[in-house]
C-alpha cells in the first residue's frame, strides 16, 4: 500500500463548509448524544429517526457535484435493504404464509385465535417497520458522506477522533465518580462513556486509535513531529487506556487490529528512534495486560469465554436460522422470535435480545437475502480494497480512503461476536465510511456536469413525501410503544399500533372484567405478532372466565409453548401436568420457574413431591444429573431440610441422581445425613459415599476408613461424612516431614477439643480401639482418643462409650475395650489434644475391631 504524502489540495475554511458536512455533523452529533445504546428507547429513537428523515428529505434538494454520483451497485444494495423488510410486511393468503419453513407453531395459533387470517412473511409486521425507519439513520450518513466535497474527508476523520476523545473522557468521568452515565445499564461500573455497553464503548477506542494513528502519518510525512507529540500520542494513550478499561475481550482484540493499518502504511517513512518507539508502546501494552488488574481481566475473560452466556446459546440461534430458512423471521424480529426455540437450558434472569453475532442474526431474519446482503458487502470492501490499492502515493484520497476502510473493517470483524453496528452512533459513522469510499473518482461513480445539480423535482416531492410517511408512522409506533400508568394499569401513550401495546390494553381490560374488550385486543396483538404468550394467556383465563374450560386448556398450553419465560403460564402448566400425570412437562415449567426465580417455594414443595415419587423421582433425578440446573444445589439444600418421616425418600432421591453422575456438595445434605443416622438409616448414607468414592474400601460399619490417615494428610477429604475431618484450624499434616511412629500432625496451643474426629456405624456388640502414636520433641501433653454414641434425638449429643489416653512425652500404643449398646446407630471416633503449647503429633495405624456378640 502506498505511503501517504504531503500532497495535498486547497482547503475551505469552516465558514465554506458544504451543506452535506454540516448535516453530517448534526447526525453524528445527534448520535453521540442519543445513538450509544442498541436497547430500544422508544423517545431517544424517534428523535433519531425524525433527525435522519429530516435530513434524508433535505438531502434530496441538494445539489449534487459532478463525481459524486451513485455507483450501481450502491444503489442496488441500498435498494435491496428498503426492498427487503417492505416484501417482508406485505400480507399473504394462508396458503402462502403457512407454507413457509418454521411456521408450524404459528398456524396453531392462527387456527386457535385468527383461522383464515393474513399473515406477512414477518413474525412481527410492526418491529419490521422499526426495523425500516431505524435504518434511515445509516442511510442518512451514507448519503450526506457522499456529497462531501474532496476537502471534506478529513473532517469526518477529526469528527470520529473528536466523538472517541468525548467517549473516553466522559467514561473516565464516570469511573471517578460513579455519575453522568446516559443509560442504565449493568456495565456502568466500567468507563462506557457515550455508551451503555462496555463493548461498544472499547469498539469506538479501537476506532478512534485506528483513525489518529492514520492522522499521525500524514504528520510524519510533513514532519509535523510536535503535533503528533503534543496531539496524537496523548490521544492514543487515552483510548488505550480506556479500552482496557473496560475489560473488553473483543476491545483488545480490535486494539491490535486498529493499529496495522497505520503502522503498514509508516513502515516506508518511519525512522529508527520511530520504529522504537512502536516497539515501547507495544512493550507497555503487554506489560499493562499482564500486570494491571484490567489487563488481567481480560485475559482471564478470555480464557473463560466458552462459559460466556452469550455463547452458551449460539445452537440455538444457528437452530433458529435452520428452522426458519430460506424465508426468515422478519427483519427487527430476533428478540420475539428467538423465544420458542431457546431452550430450557439457557434460560436464567437476563435473555437475548440479539443473537451477538450480526451475521447470524442478519440470516435469521432475511433468510438467503440476508446471505445476499452479507456477501454484497464483502464483496463492496473487497473491491474498496483493490481500488485503495490503486490510489497514488500523492492521491488526495488515500488518508481518507484507508481509515474508512479500516473502520468498516473493524465493525465487520466485532460483528462476529456482537452487534455494534445497531447502535446509532457507531452504524452511523460506519455508513459514513461507507459513503466516502464509494465516492473514490472512477469510472463507475462519475456524473457528467449536465447530470451534476439537484434531483428531478418529482424526485425530490416523492422523497419528501415518503419521509414524511415514515416521520408519521415512527411518531405512532414510538407513542404505541411508550406505556404510562392509568387507573392501576399500563396503557400504551398513544394509539395500539405494536403487540404489545394491544396486550397492555388487553391486561387492563382484563383487570376491569371487560372481557369482550380483552379478546379483542389480545387477537389484535396476535395479529401484530402471533409470539405474544400474554395475550394467548388473557385470552385463555377468559375462556376459563366464560366456562370454556377445553378451550381455555388449549389457549394456555400455546401460551406456554411460545415461551419458557411467562412464569405465570408455566406455572399454571406446572399445576395442570401433575394433575394430568405428565411428569416430564411438569419438570419441565418448574425448571423455568427456577431458573427464573418465580414461584419459588410453591416449585420446590412441588419437586419434593416429586423426590417422593418413585416414578417422578427417577426423572428429577435425571433432570439434576444431565443437566445440573442452577437450582439443583438449594433442591438438595431443600431435601435435606424435608420433615424426618421424608428420609427415606429424600435420601433414595439423592442416591438415584448420584448413580447417573451428580456430585452433590455433601455440606448441603449435613441435616438429611444426620437424621438418617438419628433414625438408624446410616446404611443409605454409606451407599451415597460409596458411589462418590468409588476407589475407596468404604464400610463404617466394620471399622475406620482412612485408618493411616492417608487421605487426610494429602489434603483429600472423602465425599460425605465418613472419613477424617479436622476440627480445629489450627491444626494440619505436615506431609513434608516424616516420623518412624506414623504421619506428624501439628497442632496449636489447645486446652481441649477435638482435633480429628470420624463418624462410624457399628452394630451393637463388644469392639476394641487400637491406636498409636507419640508427642515429639519431649513436649508436654496428654493424647486423648474417645469413642462416643451419637444421641437418636440430637447428633450433636453425645455419651461416652471408650477412652484410650496415650500421655507423656514417650512413644506409646494402647488399646481400649467398649460396648455398642443397641439404642446407639451411630458413632463418633474423636483425638483429643490437651496441652499448653504447639505440639507435634505422630499418629500411627488406627484400627477398631470386633471382640465378640
């Protein structure tokens, strides 16, 4: 690629700026304000959308400059992306809409609700037209780029230089102080600055460092080395600084990628003492990644990324593409139509409101043209590159040409792994690219002088008119869109144009008993969207109000199927499976309910219900070991905690999801094994630990597990009761030390207390404790090992029933002889430690024995 040189043409001064620069800059301005959220903001986006059909409108009455016009294949992209969600919306027989792929669900409803209705090709006609108006915003960008004057390129370089520098300072404002955040979002504790994600906010760094970067060469070209000292360094260092800031793992990937172009197109004119300097900065950016705490946490982000929510759902977007392909869902319509098919699975708290893959959800949406789109706009930046090569060293394009090559760049590659281009802000300033890289003088974009000046006037009438048309249709679905308290219900600000403000007057009639008026808008909000789960629910619980109780069953089982997130619906249905006996659905609407965190109690009470079930039990067992539901550990908290005649059940539970592979924390089952042991039923409990540790001779009832305190001293406690725990924090193994008495344990200054201790189940009759061991060092103190029953009424409770002391400073060995009276099911096998200083311990085998009946 060519070095940029100091070839340059004559400037304009501020004052003589076109008219298509000033709009430009009222645009980008605009969305740097409003434009940095890609949530819906029904105000914030209508102000947007009224600027840039505003500005679409003025547009067409300007006067165009020979070399500025069209190229074809611009035209025939822009045509195709009206075109799209227009064909989209457009009404279709039943024969038609239903034959299309993925529709299934869809004609269910349509027979229940609206039989014999028109549908268009998209699952929402409204969020379509959203979709349409928004992309006035880009458009508007595309177009006032390309009548820029040759001149003007550069300003739209400072205009995204100077919007990145407002970006990183307000996101370093707002770290300092905690305030000044423009939207509510869970990333406000990172510096988003004009933004409410965080990725956003580090891919408008990346940009703005690719942008200053190309700025700086043209300084080093001119020698204008104080300028790039004194302005674009500082500017650099800031959005580096600001992008790790943010902990963006793609933010650092776009970092690196921001800087190549700059540095390939330096490599001729760079000197040594520059090239060092590269080579400092690069050092310093590996050194902040490695040491810095923000720097660590991207690594460490992207070491975790394949546990990240986001792509935990990529099959069942790539199901979503598969299913409804080659026709799609309907531009604008992910978030709706991504509710039937997510699965159970990935249901929590947050949802998906894009598919974080631009390109996914592009297919998704508009099917094969949506492939079309995507291949059109590769093949527009490949022949954008191939012509960027061609430009002369000298040529007047090739600094502008390049970094709006490069910002396209960069938003393609981060919209593999999110959506950056649906903010206002970063779509607008890459359409604007976009159109100064179509505007390169050539063959294909020259006007002759005679086609140069403004557009026909029927042109610009029709033009005028049209954004007026979508002025007044953004104006009623941002009013429809916008709910506002009235008489203890929420009501849409203006006329129902979306589902959802239908369902909102549905719900309040509803409220108030009218329920002719809640049927009607709950199938004028089917009609607007056939995925609305509220309406069908409304429309189901008036049928149940009419006595239609059938067709009430029917409606509220498609109003459970369109989503695992209405927990009111689900848990209806958890309440109508366990009547109807269907086990798994019933696991299935109580699985949502948890992981949803809604009818909590009353879910659980349902699931112990089912652990008591021997034919339920088998599947709840199932569902926690395959799938290992968020709420399987509280489940188990919760079984524990059953009332004592439920052991037996709770604990056959346990065991049944352990054989398929669930490992329990055995701290959760604390409660449950110890009444097990109160009531006699230790062996249950032996079988569990059995199972979880397989490779272990595991039989408390014949004797000490672990006798030689192998696992103990390895740090390798067994799961479950059994086995040795130490009781007091001040003691441990030293495995790194050795004695010829055993293994050494040191323990602290300790006036009493157990410091090790075992649950055993001996069977009444006469046994023997044999132990051995020294205190080292001549140290005094006195070795205590008891041997106690467990009181039936309170574990906690115990009564003595052998006692081995072993004392002095000598080495010793002793036995003991004691009883297992037949009221006594279990026992615990305890050291005891006295003595006045740290002492070390050197325990040898330990071993209980049977004596006699």
């Amino acid at each position: 690629m060519m070095a940029i040189t100091a070839g340059r043409s004559r400037r304009h001064g501020p004052g003589s700026w076109s008219m298509h620069s000033r709009l430009l800059a009222c645009l980008i301005a605009a969305a740097a304000v409003l434009g940095g959220s890609a949530a819906t903001n029904p105000l914030r986006d209508l102000a947007m959308e009224l600027l840039a059909l505003g500005l679409l409108a003025s547009a067409a009455f300007l006067r165009r400059e020979a070399g500025h016009g069209p190229q074809r294949w611009t035209v025939v992209l822009l045509a195709c992306l009206v075109l799209v969600p227009v064909l989209q919306i457009i009404p279709l027989p039943p024969g038609t809409w239903q034959s299309l792929p993925g529709r299934s669900l869809v004609i269910e409803i349509a027979n229940a609700v609206l039989p014999g209705d028109w549908r268009p090709v998209t699952f929402d006609g409204p969020a379509t037209q959203q979709w349409l108006i928004g992309l006035s915003v880009p458009v508007a960008a595309f177009l006032l780029a390309r009548g820029l004057r040759d001149d003007e390129g550069e300003y739209l370089l400072w205009a995204v230089v100077a919007v990145g520098c407002a970006s990183a300072v307000l996101g370093l404002v707002q770290l300092a102080t905690g305030q000044l955040h423009l939207y509510v979002s869970a990333h406000n504790n990172f510096p988003v600055g004009l933004f409410a994600n965080r990725n956003h906010q580090a891919m408008m760094m990346a940009l703005t460092l690719a942008v200053t970067l190309l700025l700086a060469v043209r300084r080093v070209s001119t020698g204008q080395l104080g300028v790039l000292a004194w302005v674009h360094l500082p500017i650099a260092l800031l959005v580096i600084a600001v992008a790790l800031l943010t902990q963006s793992r793609a933010g650092a990937v776009l970092l690196a990628l921001g800087v190549l172009p700059a540095a390939i197109m330096l490599r001729r004119t760079a000197t040594r003492a520059m090239a060092l300097g590269g080579l400092v900065l690069i050092g310093l950016g590996a050194a902040w990644l490695l040491l810095s705490g923000s720097g660590q946490g991207i690594l460490s982000r992207m070491m975790q990324a394949g546990g990240d929510e986001r792509f935990m759902s990529f099959d069942d977007v790539w199901f979503m593409v598969t299913y409804h392909f080659p026709f799609g869902t309907g531009l604008g319509t992910f978030a709706r139509a991504f509710l039937p098919v997510e699965s159970l699975s990935t249901v929590s708290g947050t949802y998906l409101n894009h598919a974080h893959c631009d390109y996914l959800e592009l297919v998704a949406e508009a099917g094969v043209l949506g492939i079309v789109a995507i291949a059109a706009a590769l093949w527009g930046v490949l022949i954008a590159f191939l012509r960027v090569l061609r430009l002369p060293a000298t040529g007047e394009h090739t600094l502008v040409s390049v970094a709006a090559l490069t910002t396209i760049v960069l938003v393609m590659v981060h919209s593999l792994a999110d959506y950056p281009a649906r903010t206002f802000l970063i779509g607008a300033i890459a359409a604007a690219m976009a159109g100064v890289l179509t505007r390169l003088p050539g063959r294909a974009s020259e006007m002759s002088p005679q086609q140069a000046g403004p557009l026909p006037r029927a042109v610009q009438i029709a033009a005028a008119l049209l954004m007026v048309a979508g002025g007044v249709q953004a104006v009623r679905l941002a009013l429809s869109s916008i709910g506002v308290g009235q008489e203890g219900a929420v009501r849409p600000l203006g006329p129902p144009v979306t589902s959802d403000a239908h369902g909102q007057l549905a719900e309040a009639a509803l409220a108030t008993g009218d329920l002719a008026e809640a049927q009607h808008q709950s199938r004028a909000a089917l009609k607007a969207a056939a995925y609305n789960s509220r309406a069908l629910q409304i429309l189901g619980e008036v049928a149940l109000a009419q006595g239609e109780a059938a067709r009430a069953v029917e409606l509220l089982n498609l109003s459970a199927r369109v989503t695992w997130r209405n927990t009111d619906v689900q848990w209806w249905k958890l309440r109508q499976s366990l009547q109807e006996g269907s086990l798994d659905a019933a696991l299935n609407s109580g699985d949502a309910l948890l992981r949803r965190a809604r009818f909590v109690p009353e879910t659980r009470a349902a699931f112990l219900a089912l652990a008591a079930n021997p034919d339920a039990r088998v599947l709840l067992a199932e569902r926690v070991a395959e799938d290992n539901p968020p709420w399987s550990a509280t489940l188990m908290s919760m079984l524990a905690k059953a009332g004592p005649e439920r052991t037996p059940e709770m604990l056959a539970f346990v065991q049944e999801a352990m054989k398929r592979g669930y490992r329990p924390e055995d701290a959760r089952l604390r409660v449950l094994f110890d009444r097990a042991f109160a009531r006699g039923e230790g062996a249950p409990v032996a079988d569990l630990a059995r199972i979880a540790n397989p490779s272990v001779p595991l039989d408390p009832a014949k004797g000490v597990v672990d006798a030689d305190f192998g696992r103990v001293a390895a740090n390798r406690p067994l799961w479950g009761p059994f086995g040795w725990r130490i009781g007091d924090e001040g003691a441990y193994f030293d495995d790194a030390q050795t004695s010829g008495e055993g293994r050494l344990l040191r323990v602290g200054r300790t006036g009493g207390g157990d410091v090790l201790s075992q649950r055993l189940l001996l069977p009444a009759g006469s046994w023997e404790l044999h132990a051995s061991g020294a205190i080292e060092g001549g140290a005094e103190g006195r070795v205590r090992w008891r041997i106690e029953c467990a009181d039936p009424g309170n574990v906690d409770r115990r009564r003595q029933l052998g006692r081995l002391e072993i004392g002095g400073g000598e080495d010793r060995a002793g036995a003991a002889r004691f009883s297992v009276p037949a009221g006594c099911p279990s026992q615990m096998l305890a050291l005891e430690v006295l003595s006045e200083s740290d002492v070390d311990i050197a325990l040898g085998k330990v071993t209980v024995r049977r004596t006699g009946g």
